[in-house]
C-alpha cells in the first residue's frame, strides 16, 4: 500500500491529508507529476495582493496625503496671516492710547498726517504706521483720529478710529 499526501483548502488554512491509494495501476496522479501538481496547486492558490490592488492603494494613499498637506499648509498660512492682524492691532492700539495719554490739547489744530514707514518701528520693521488727525468734519471740540497699520507693502491693513473731546 502506498500513502498519497495533499493539501485539502478548507476556509483559510490548509490541512495535510494522508489516504491510503489502492495497489497498482488505479491512482490518478502519476508518481513522476506529483511533485510538480504540489507546486502549481500552491503557487496558484497563495494569498497575497496583486499588482493592480498595490497601484491602486498606492495611488489612493499618496492622494490622500497630497489633499492632507495642502490642508496643513492652509492652516499655516492662516497662523501666520492671524499672527501679523494681531501684531498690527496691538501697534494701532499702543498708538491710539499714546494720543489719549496727550489728550486734545497736544494733538494739532489742523487736518495732519503722521506717517511712521517701514522700518520707523523698532522691532516691528515689516509695519508701517500712519496717524490721521481730522478737524474739519466733526464738531466743535472734537478731533478725529485714525491709526492704520499697514503690512506686506501694503497689500493688508488694520484701521483703528476714536474721537478725543475737549
């Protein structure tokens, strides 16, 4: 008697089979091509992914990481744009509260404007500053002031106005 041993595929694992093979010429499997039907039955019948499905995760996550990184440099560019809004409104108001201090008396009778350029401000050398003075348009003891602070050649700016009374 001789034993004929194969892989059975049941679900995911596989499963050594021994039966016995009746004697003589009756077994289907000639003995010179068992080898070789062993080896395509398991080459054929491996798990694994093909090319196709690697390119094409491939492509979906290098997408994914393309749409991620231009969100991130969105996110910066609004930091950074928030960052200088703040900086400028901190510097129109330090100004405003400076004319407040000097009170109505030390601002100028007429229509003036005072313009601070870039680099005038220490440690703030990419703003530039200008202080409007008005006389004309408001009533009688009154005098309109409008600080704005300008950044990036211009291109944004934050404008602040008060009122100082007699």
């Amino acid at each position: 008697m001789t034993l004929e041993t194969g892989l059975l595929d049941r679900g995911r694992s596989w499963i050594f089979q021994s039966r016995r093979l009746p004697p003589g010429p009756s077994r289907t499997i000639p003995p010179r091509d068992r080898g070789r039907r062993f080896l395509a039955d398991t080459v054929f019948r491996q798990a694994g992914f093909t090319l196709v499905e690697v390119a094409t995760a491939a492509v979906i996550l290098s997408v994914g990481l393309l749409g991620m990184a231009t969100i991130a440099m969105s996110i910066m560019r609004g930091t950074t744009y928030n960052a200088a809004l703040t900086t400028a409104t901190t510097l129109a108001e330090q100004k405003l509260e400076a004319i407040r201090r000097t009170g109505y008396a030390g601002l100028p009778d007429t229509d003036q404007t005072i313009t601070e350029d870039y680099g005038a401000l220490i440690g703030y050398s990419q703003y530039k500053r200008v202080v409007c003075v008005s006389t004309g348009q408001v009533p009688d003891g009154l005098k309109s002031v409008s600080v704005m602070v300008y950044w990036e050649t211009d291109a944004h700016k934050v404008t602040l106005n008060t009122a100082v009374a007699r």
